[in-house]
C-alpha cells in the first residue's frame, strides 16, 4: 500500500472534497472521492486503520473453542472464544512464513495448526508445538516472535465486538457516542440476550463503499426506489400496519453517526403485529410488548416496539431495526467495488414461530434476493457509472432539508454528518 | 400394488419439463414460468454454500418465497421499476445431470445441476449449483410443488446478488 506521507501534495487535493455553504442551503461533495485510488489509500490509512471497526457478535462464537474468520478493514482475522471463556481476535497469519493458520469460515477447535511446517498455536494464540522445535536458540524461542500476532484492541458492546488496530486510541463507548443508546434500543429487545440467526449473506456492489454508507439510511429513494416493494406490501392480505412511512427524525449521534428514526406501514417481530400474523401473533407481541412496558418506561417501551430506526456507525457498520433487524458491514475492494456481508439479529427467546416471521420479513426486502436490496445495488452502481462523467459533472448534491429547523428522515442531514465526519478524517495528516 | 403408488415418470419426460422450464425462463416468459408450479409451491434459494437440509425457518436464505411471494416476485420483475432487471438481462441456462430420486407420482423428488449466465451492461455473471424439485403429476401434467435451487459457491461476490430466477 502506498504512503501517504510520501506525496505533501496529496493532503492538499483532499481539502474542499465536501462543500458545505449553510448560509445558501448547499451542500456537496466531489465524485473524485468515489472514484480515485489515491482516495482510497487516504481511506485505508486514516479512517479503516484508525476507526473502530465491527468485528463479529459474541452469539457466533458462543461456545468455548468457537472461532470464526473474517476480512476486516483489509485485514484478515481470526475471531476465537478460549477455553476460559474469553474472546480474543488475531491476525490470521503463521508468524513463521505468514500462511494463513486457520481456512474454515467457522467451526470449534482446541488448535490452530498452520499446515505448511505444522507450526501448531492454542486459543490464546501461543505457539504449542511444532516439530524440530530444539533447533531454535532459546532466544528465537523466547523473543515471542513465534505466537500469533494479537489484533491491537478488542472490544465490545451490548455484545457487539470491535476491532481497532491502533495501539492506543479512544476507548469504544467514547468512539461509539450517543449511537450506544440506539445500540440499546436493539439489545435491549430480550432480556436473555440477542443472537445472530445462521446464515450469512456475502454479496458485493459493484459501487464505492461509501455509496452504501448513505443509502443505508437514505430516507428519500424509498418511494421511488422501492416502488415494487410498496405494491408487494398492499399485496398481502393484512400484510400492512396503519401507519405511515416517513413520519420521522434524523439525529445526529456524533463522531460521523448518525440514525434515522420513523414509523412505517410493516410488521416488527420484536412487537407490532401485522393482521396477517393472526389471533395467536397479535397474543405474542401483546405479551413482549406488556413486558417491555413493565421494563422501561411507555415511550420507550413503544420506541423498541414500534419505531423504525436505520443507523449508520461511521465508517461502515449499518444497524437496521426494521421489517427485521439487519447487522451490516461492507469494505472497498478498490474505488468502484465493495464486499457486503449481512447478518440478522434477534432475541434468543422468542417463539419458533415469531423467529419464522421475522425471516420470512427480512427476506421480502432485504438481502441480495429481496424485493428492494436488489435495487439498491443497481442505483449505486448506476452512480459509479455516472461518475465517469465527472471530469463535467463533478458533484453530488446532498442540500436537501439543509435549513430546516427539524429535519425529517427523507432529508439529508444523516448523509451530511456521515460526510463532514469522512472529510475531517480524510484531511488530516498522515 | 397400488398404480398410484408407482413412479411412472421416466427422465426423458422430466428432461422435457426441466428444459422447457429453462427454456421460459431464458425468454422472460415469466407467467407461464409459475404455471409450472402448483398453488401451494414454495420456492427457495438458500446462502451460497449451504447445505441440502438448510431449514428457512431458522436460517437467513436469499430467498424463500410461498406461492403468494413468488407471484408477487413475478409480477414485479414484469415491471419496468424492477430497477436491478429492466432492461432485462440477457441470460441462458443449461440444466444437466438430470436425476429422479425417488417417489410416486403424487409426491416424487429430482434434482438437476445447473449453469445459468447473465449478461448485463457489459458485464457477465456465472451461476452455477443445483436444483432440488419436489413435484407431482397431475392429469398427466407435471407440477413443481418446491424448488430450491443451491448455489455451489463459497459466496456471491462474484455474482452481487440474485436478481433473477434461477
């Protein structure tokens, strides 16, 4: 990866990226940030190796021995529950040639054995065996050059884990900031605990990551985006709620967070029954929703219940709790290609049923197989074509609701703090 | 024995079927496509990778529609704001290793192996797995009563989603 000490000229061609005049309502920001690599090693260097970045939920590896591999950041790691319970992450590369240790997508082991010179590591990472092992001076053995390499910081919240592989850097609740409360807002839908239901999707957008970031929690394309989305929904006989999309408020949660919060027309597991859920679904999350009002207090109670909310924790985690809950988190594979992979969450206790509701909601919209994410992917990617014009038509507009004294969901305001947070960052010094 | 309980059905006439579903399906003729399916006909498209006993009840799939679902998916990929497929794509598939597994004709199991490219403004995808069908002749017509089609990758980073029927 190039430096990016190495050229001075490169931070000065990253100032005025984004383009904010507030007396006149504008705000834009430059196609050039979708499109060029220099860009891009900007991004990797200040904002993927300095960002806290998500990492996994603790329900993947549940049971001690579990491990799991994932790319993250650029990274590729290895994500362990130990015997003693506790979850480490490592980079996944044998400290005697680099090979990867561990090739399993997921699985439970008592050992990781590189297989090349079967170089053998325990859970905590430490080198166990490995044959020929008196050959090496008791220096080389002891210099601790030979155990896996620890991700610089681990940390976790409500069950969430985070990787930042600086050394030293804001603590994550204080990184997190007030997107902990709406974290809270998911978490706190069972009392036993939240879990990430089997299966992954792992797509990809031929598109800038930084394109899912916004649409992510883009209020204004639902209605024409998602058109065929909204037919479906009337389709289903008792298949809506009485209640109306895009009634609703962005907030900005600081340090480039941000969440729109709104009710909508589609049923929620967690506790808005659809008509089409029955006598028995209705009894279900009445009951979830009378414990919810005994635990916190009816307006709260009624926010996890009923409202929608789609977050985005800066850089590039998306924490949707919606027709079903979705835990997302995509990376660049260069300016115009980004790797998704997605996740459903949801209560450990609740019925068999209500958990075949909620995938049977998540998949009418969301996923690579959707009525709407589908759709998604085709928008974003018609935007990077787009920007092939750009040496002409250099900007993005994203002034909409720029003066409005309470923004609603289906302005801008949550793609504008994502975007001031992204330009400050991006603008530092090496 | 009991003539209902028998498989009549022989591979020639399943062939015919499976390629004539393929054959709908490359045209875009998309309704005569769900005539192929019973009323009660479920179609599913797990995660790539997943196993032949993935249960979409308790994991997340791609894809798992009942009838109602999957009338509403083919009515919507008619539409010109089924924005991921207009203008539709190009696409052709090739289904072999052609297998009955078993059954009579009121409820009999095959499977197939697929091949399925797509081509869309400049760029080609490749989809490749198999099917497993559950199905019934009726009136000396067959009918699908379940689809699942399996994508043999690791992941569909190379293919970005599935827009499109398999």
């Amino acid at each position: 990866m190039a430096s990016i000490k190495a050229d001075p000229s490169a931070h000065r061609r990253v100032q005025g990226l984004v383009h904010e005049d507030p007396a006149r309502g504008i705000f834009r920001v430059a196609r050039r940030t979708f499109v060029e690599p220099d860009i891009l090693v900007r991004e990797q260097a200040l904002i993927f190796d300095r960002c806290w970045l998500y990492l996994g939920h603790e329900s993947e590896i549940a049971q001690p021995g579990d491990f799991l591999t994932r790319d993250v950041g650029g990274r590729t790691l290895l994500f362990v529950r130990a015997k003693d319970g506790v979850i480490r992450a490592f980079f996944n590369t044998c400290p005697h040639r680099g090979a990867m240790v561990c090739r399993e997508k997921q699985g439970n082991a008592g050992m990781f054995r590189c297989f090349y010179h079967s170089w053998a590591f325990n859970l905590e990472g430490k080198l166990v065996n490995r044959p020929g092992d008196e050959c090496y001076t008791t220096e080389a053995r002891e210099a601790g050059h030979h155990d896996l390499v620890p991700v610089p910081q681990v940390d976790h919240y409500r069950g969430l884990y985070f990787v930042n592989f600086q050394r030293r850097s804001e603590p994550l609740v204080a990184y997190l900031a007030q997107a902990a409360e709406f974290i809270d807002l998911i978490m706190d839908q069972s009392e036993v605990g939240m879990e990430i239901v089997g299966g992954t999707q792992e797509y990809s957008i031929e598109a800038n990551w930084k394109l899912l970031c916004e649409n992510s929690f883009d209020g204004y394309h639902a209605v024409s985006t998602h058109a065929t989305y909204l037919d479906y929904l009337q389709s289903r006989a008792g298949g809506l709620v009485k209640r109306n999309l895009s009634v609703g408020q962005a907030h900005d949660l600081g340090n480039g967070h941000a969440v729109i919060e709104y009710g909508a027309p589609w049923g929620r597991p967690i506790a808005l029954a659809v008509p089409a859920w029955g006598v028995e679904g209705e009894a279900e999350v009445n009951a979830v929703k009378a414990r919810l009002e005994t635990r916190f207090d009816p307006a709260r109670a009624e926010r996890i219940a009923c409202l929608n909310r789609n977050m985005v924790i800066f850089p590039n985690l998306v924490l949707n709790d919606i027709m079903a809950i979705t835990v997302r988190t995509f990376f660049p594979a260069g300016p115009a290609r980004n790797l998704v992979n997605a996740w459903t969450l949801a209560p450990k206790d609740e019925s068999a049923t209500m958990r075949e509701r909620r995938l049977f909601n998540y998949l009418e919209f969301l996923g690579p197989g959707g009525f709407a994410t589908p759709d998604d992917c085709e928008a974003l990617a018609l935007c990077q074509r787009g920007y092939a014009n750009l040496s002409e038509a250099g900007w993005n507009d994203l002034s909409k609701g720029m003066l409005s004294p309470e923004p609603k969901i289906d302005d801008e305001v949550q793609m504008r703090v994502f975007w001031r947070e992204w330009q400050r960052r991006i603008a530092e010094e090496g | 024995m009991n003539a209902t309980a028998t498989l009549t059905v022989t591979r020639a006439e399943l062939e015919d079927f499976l390629f004539l579903e393929a054959a709908l399906l490359d045209a875009w003729r998309l309704d005569e496509w769900l005539g192929l399916f019973d009323r009660d006909a479920r179609y599913l498209v797990p995660a790539a990778g997943a196993p032949d006993d993935a249960d979409p009840t308790t994991t997340l799939f791609y894809i798992a529609d009942d009838h109602h679902r999957l009338t509403e998916r083919i009515k919507r990929l008619n539409k010109p704001t089924a924005h991921a497929e207009f203008p539709h794509s190009r696409c052709r598939r090739l289904v072999s290793n052609v297998r009955l597994l078993g059954g009579t004709d009121q409820a009999f199991r095959a499977t197939s192996n697929y091949l399925t490219y797509r081509s869309k403004m400049g760029e080609t995808q490749t989809y490749f797995g198999h099917h497993l069908y559950e199905m019934c002749k009726v009136d000396d017509q067959l009918l699908i009563t379940k689809k699942t089609t399996f994508i043999d990758a690791d992941d569909i980073r190379d293919q970005n989603k599935v827009s499109i029927i398999l």
